[in-house]
C-alpha cells in the first residue's frame, strides 16, 4: 500500500518553512512598531495620524517604504490575524503616549480613523481590497470595541448605553487577558485608574456639597444613579466602624487562621462571609457554600494555608459569587443573592473578600466585567436589577479604597438621639478625608 504521507525530510521541510514564515511577520512587525516609538515620540501628533493612515487604511505614499513593505508582506501572505494584532499594538503604542503626554484628543482622531473606512473600487489591487475586508472585519470586532474604552471618558458616561458607566471594569478585564499586547494591557490599567479616581473624587465632593447648607442643590453633579438615596446607603455602609468595622474583622480572620491547616480554613472562611448577615440569607448560602468547599482544592486539605492557596480560594470564592465558567452566565448563588432585592448584601460579600486577599480585587473585576457583557445583550429596561448592583458595588469599593478615609460624625448632641446611627442616620453626617500611606 502507497504511503501518501510525508516523508520526514518533507516534514522538516514544512516546518522550517512555517518557523520562516512566523520570523518574517515579527520581523515586519517588530520594524512597525519601532516605526511608531519612534514617530509619536518625535513628529507632530497630526503627521502621526497621517502616517498610520497611510501604511494601514490607504497602504500608499508612506514616509517610511520599509513599513509598507511589512504592512504588504503581512497582507500578502493573507494572515488577517497577524495583521490584526499588528494594528492593535501600533495603536496602543500611539494611545500609551498621548495619555501620557495628555493629549487626549488624538486619542479621539485615531478611533474615528476606522469609522471612515471605505470599501475601494474592485478594480483596485487585490492587496488594497483584502486589506479594506479586513479593516471592515477588525471595526466589526471586539478587538475595535475594546479599543473604543479608551476615549470613554472624554464623553458623557450617562449618554449611550448603560455599559458606558462602568467602562473601569471592562479596562481592568483587558489589563487581566495575558493574550494582550504589553501595550495595550499597560493602557487599559492606567485608563481604569484613572477612571475610578474620577468617581471616587466626584463622589467625595458631591457628598461635601450635598451636605452643607450653603449649596446650590439643584447645581450638584451626583456621580451615581441612586439620587438623593446615595447619602443614606454610605451612611450604611460607614456605620460599622471600630471594633466592628469590616475592615478590623479582616484583620482578626487573618490572624486567627494563620498556619491553619486548609479543610480547618474553608470552615473558617465560611464562617467569616455569613458572619452578621440575615438569618433567611444566611442559611442557603451557608448550604451552598458547605457544598462548594467539600471539593475546593481538596489534595490541599492536609496543608497548611498560604498566600497563594489564600489567592486562589479567594478567586474561586469571587466566582461562586459572580461567574462560575468565563464568558458563560451568572452564577446560581449570583442569581440567589441578587434576588433578594438586596444588592448590598452580595457587594458586602465580595469586599470581604478583597479585604483578606488585596490580590484578588483583580480578579473580581473581571468577574464583574464579565456580568457587564453578560447582561449588555439585553433591553435597558430589563437590567434597572444589575445596575443598581453595579452602582451599589461602586461606592462600596470607592469608600473602602486605600486612599480615601470615610467617617460617620454625629452632628446632633441631644442625649435623646439614639446611640445607634443605623437608628437615625440623619443625625450623623459623612466626612471623608485621604488617608495617609505609608512609605515603603
């Protein structure tokens, strides 16, 4: 019988071929990305948008022949995804330093680029036209979605849809794909931060204004949703403080569980999460959970507990919570907890969590980024539940942040006022003042 497989000199043949042709494309690429280092480090922001306009949308009369030659090779040799992830990083070469040199407007320019994407005349080259395709194909894409997260904050976050509010947590879920580019994993994590420094500055003055009688109340900018509401929840919120607070009750778990062996740890931690919470509430999730922690990483039983085994319980924790699976459906206790009408309850789950493992708040809002584009599919009338929760999860992260300090003053000294401001939060207001980190 005839062999009609390759020989294995034909199959060295092929893969030397292969590995030839992979070096060629980051050859070309590597130059491309020098090109643009080098550019937007040197030339006007507007000669800059020109030249990526020319080597990527036009493909002629660049300043740089070379360039073309490797944008012409990559479309030639018809790899549309090298070619996509070759148009990804140059842009967020471009985006890194115009964010950093504050020129946010060009941020703007290079995105509306793409939206004036034409189809050409079919009687141009065949080069021009699999290249116009596949610009269409890439506008079409998540990867142009993504890319659109970073001019969100020069526009109106209450304008458009709903997502549009919470684009923090869609830039922490790039950061966390270890697929992207180094660039563009550096631009989503600054652009988030600097998101949620936005809110949490917005936040504070708008509770400062809100509170002092000399304000114009109709001229106040309320960051969130919740209205005049909002006051009330962080009151809420504030009002466990000292010996109570959650943040000290962290604390204590950390230090009574240390060197704990790890099966006595999962009855500890689950003790922990239902600690103060309603009775009707408490007992499901503490029958879900008890079914969860049976299996948790059980070959670790008999170990002690580490950071890392701490880690990783953690993200397992926040995805019982949230998303069990990526990019599937929420969780059932998700869909427990949040039918409670009680959003607050889950938001004080998850930051229990982040407050015994800092590392897993990561982790956590990409879990949250995955709910946003779980529930994005669906009627704004239909998701009033989730972002209320999201607004809710908001503030509550904002108010624990390392770098801002809320407290609860009690502004009315009639013996008579009830010693308990969840009683009569009214005669409490909220203060809030920067914390002091140490150096290290």
């Amino acid at each position: 019988m005839a062999n009609n497989g390759l020989s294995n000199s034909q199959q060295n043949q092929f893969i030397d071929h292969v590995n030839q042709r992979r070096a060629d494309y980051r050859l070309a690429q590597d130059k491309l990305y020098i090109f643009f280092v080098e550019i937007v480090r040197e030339w006007s922001p507007e000669s800059v948008l020109l030249e990526f306009k020319r080597l990527f949308i036009e493909h002629s009369n660049s300043e740089s022949q070379t360039c073309l030659q490797a944008v012409y090779q990559i479309v030639a040799a018809n790899e549309e995804t090298e070619f996509r992830n070759t148009l990804k990083r140059c842009c967020y070469i471009l985006i890194n330093n115009w964010e950093i040199s504050r020129k946010y407007n060009y941020i703007q320019d290079l995105i509306d680029i793409f939206s004036k994407v034409t189809y050409h005349d079919r009687r141009n080259s065949e080069i021009k036209i699999r290249l116009t395709n596949w610009l269409q194909n890439f506008i079409n894409s998540d990867d142009y979605q993504e890319l659109k997260l970073f001019v969100s904050r020069h526009e109106e976050p209450l304008k458009g849809q709903w997502v549009n509010r919470y684009t923090s947590y869609l830039l922490v879920a790039q950061f966390a794909n270890e697929k992207n580019s180094i660039e563009q994993r550096k631009a989503a994590i600054i652009r988030a931060e600097q998101l949620k420094q936005k809110f949490k500055f917005e936040l504070a003055m708008y509770i400062a204004r809100s509170q002092s009688a000399a304000s114009n109340k109709t001229a106040l900018k309320n960051p969130t949703l919740l209205g005049d509401e909002v006051l009330r929840l962080i009151k809420l919120i504030v009002v466990r403080k000292g010996a109570f607070s959650y943040e000290n009750i962290a604390n204590i778990f950390l230090k009574q569980t240390e060197n704990q062996l790890y099966r006595e740890f999962k009855q500890s931690l689950k003790k922990y999460l239902l600690f103060s919470l309603q009775n009707q509430v408490s007992t499901a999730l503490d029958q879900q959970l008890s079914e969860k922690f049976i299996n948790l990483h059980e070959q670790y039983d008999a170990e002690n507990i580490d950071k890392n085994l701490l880690l990783r319980t953690c993200t397992k924790v926040v995805n019982y919570l949230t998303m069990e699976h990526k990019n599937t459906e929420p969780s059932p206790l998700f869909i427990l907890l949040i039918s409670q009408n009680n959003p607050l309850l889950l938001v004080i789950l998850l930051l229990k969590i982040v407050l015994i493992c800092r590392n897993s708040r990561g982790h956590l809002e990409s879990r949250i980024a995955a709910l946003i584009r779980y529930y994005e599919k669906y009627p704004d009338s239909e998701c009033t539940w989730i972002i209320n929760f999201l607004e809710i999860f908001n503030i509550t992260f904002a108010i624990f942040a390392d770098n801002v300090e809320y407290n609860l003053i009690k502004m009315d000294t009639d013996n008579n006022t009830s010693l308990h401001p969840q009683f009569n939060l009214d005669a409490y207001r909220v203060f809030s003042q920067s914390k002091q980190i140490p150096k290290s």
